[in-house]
C-alpha cells in the first residue's frame, strides 16, 4: 500500500477527542508509529491529556462551540481524525460541532486528508437518530473537497465495562437489550485506534472509502461467558425488555430493536482478509486484558 510522503508526514494529525475511547486510541496508535500527533481535547489540564502528552503527543484546547479555539488547533496539521458524539450534548449539537470541525479541517490549507469515525451501517436509513446524525457529518464531509475516509465501528466491546454495565455485573448479571443468542458484531477502542492510524499513514489507498469495522460475531451469552472467565465469577445474561429501555432513551431503544430486527451487515472475512495487519482483538483477549472490580 501507498505510504504518506516524508513532507506530510512531518505535519501533525490532529486527533479529536483524544482524552476518550476512540481518540485516545487512536492517538496512542498513531505515537507508536512514529507520526506527530496534536491532541486535541476541552481540559487539557486531564489525567489523560497530561498521559498522552507523557507519550509525546503535542495538547491543544479545542472546544467544537468555539471556533477560535478549533482554529488554533488544527493550525499547521497535515491530517484529521474526526469524531462526533451526541452523549453528553444532542443530536443537533453533535451534528453542528461535527461540521464545525470539518469545516475548520478545510479552512486550514494544510490538511490533506481526513478520517471521521461514524457507525456500521449508518449510511443505510437505519432510523437510528445517533446514527443519522453521523451520516449527516459524513455527507457534509463527502462534500467539502477534501480526501476522506469513513469508519463505521460496529458495537464496542468498551461499553460492557462501563459504570451502569459493571453495576448489574456485579450482580452476576449482564443485561443486554436484544435476545442473548442474537449474535452482534463488536470491536475494541484499541482496534479502531489502530485501523484509523493504519487508514492514516495510507491515505491514497483510503481516500474516498467508507469502511465498516468489526472484529467478531459475538451474542450476549458469549459476552457474558468471556466476562465471567475473565473475572472468575459466573455471569449470565439477561435480556433488559425494550421497553424499559424506552424508558432511557428512545434513541437506544430504536439501535437495538434495528440490531435485532434488521441486523448490522458487515462481512468481516473480507475486511480481515483485506487488512491481515491489523490485530483484529477478540472480545475474549480484551476482557482478559482487563482488571474486572466485580
């Protein structure tokens, strides 16, 4: 594959969201590597900024609502990677600070490719409000004339360690919205780091692609096994009604009657035969890898 040239290569890549899951991944991936990597975060006085800062990363401020601040930190980088949330804010903020971003990206002169972490599937019509609200960036990304590259992370594996997860876990319990044989394609924070650093020290072999990611098929009872032997407790999984979910939030209530009723579609032969590269971590390594407080 095509490799950056030596001249692009000496710009930084400005990585979004860089004291979080994705971003931080990604920078850390892109550190080993040997490129320069500008992190850009909204407290760069965190634990997080002052570890990758430890790593060699350059820290920079940088608050989407506040233009000036985007500005500056995207001042003199040679690549983006970009992503969105709404957790936290809301759909027309996620929407709004994402092509904030880009637009910011393409103002720079010096940017020449940029890659945005999305959701499998979500240039299908899925319904889903946070995966339409992706597909929005992305269609404003497609046309702003700059190089770019599409992600579509399948389920994380991260968010079966998170606080209301870890809560039921600790009851011997792990509670998933969707049938516990129903299988579901998930990935690691670590994988798609390393898949974006990998997408952007090749950009001429990704520009203008859109590529879902996913490591394995994995159903709630695999989950819940792989967690107990990780842990050293038995787990077992129960299936949390949609309408209670409903309850929370109608937005996950839809992701997961769509995972259950229409399915995601990635065919991960083909992208791992594609990317041998890649180490493609299975949900088991990742939850043995971790210290489970259950």
């Amino acid at each position: 594959m095509t490799q950056i040239t030596d001249s692009a290569a000496s710009l930084p890549v400005a990585v979004a969201g860089a004291t979080g899951a994705q971003g931080g991944a990604t920078a850390r991936a892109l550190l080993r590597a040997g490129r320069p990597v500008r992190a850009l975060t909204r407290d760069p006085g965190s634990p997080v900024a002052a570890e990758l800062a430890a790593l060699g990363a350059e820290v920079a401020r940088a608050d989407f609502d506040d233009p000036a601040s985007v500005a500056a930190a995207l001042d003199g980088t040679g690549a983006l990677f970009a992503m969105s949330t709404p957790f936290g804010t809301d759909l027309d903020a996620e929407v709004r600070q994402g092509i904030a971003l880009l637009d910011a990206a393409r103002a720079t002169g010096t940017i020449r490719h940029v890659v945005f972490t999305s959701a499998s599937n979500a240039d299908r019509s899925t319904g889903i409000p946070h995966f339409d609200s992706k597909y929005r960036i992305e269609q404003h990304l497609a046309g702003l004339g700059l190089p770019w590259t599409v992600l579509g992370p399948a389920a994380f594996m991260d968010n079966y360690a998170n606080d209301w997860t870890l809560e039921s876990l600790r009851a011997g319990v792990f509670h998933l919205p969707m049938s516990p044989g129903v299988p579901l394609p998930v990935i690691a924070a670590d994988t798609i780091g390393a898949f974006a650093a990998h997408v952007l020290t090749r950009p001429d072999s990704y520009a203008g692609r859109r590529i879902d990611i996913a490591s394995q098929w994995r159903t709630g009872e695999q989950i819940a096994a792989a967690i107990g032997a990780a842990s050293g407790r038995p787990i077992r999984c129960e299936e949390v009604p949609l309408s209670v979910v409903a309850g929370y939030s109608e937005d996950l209530a839809t992701m997961f009657r769509y995972f259950q009723e229409t399915g995601l579609d990635i065919d991960l032969d083909a992208l791992h035969t594609e990317h041998p590269d890649i180490d493609w971590q299975s949900l088991e390594s990742w939850a043995a890898a971790r210290t489970w407080d259950l």
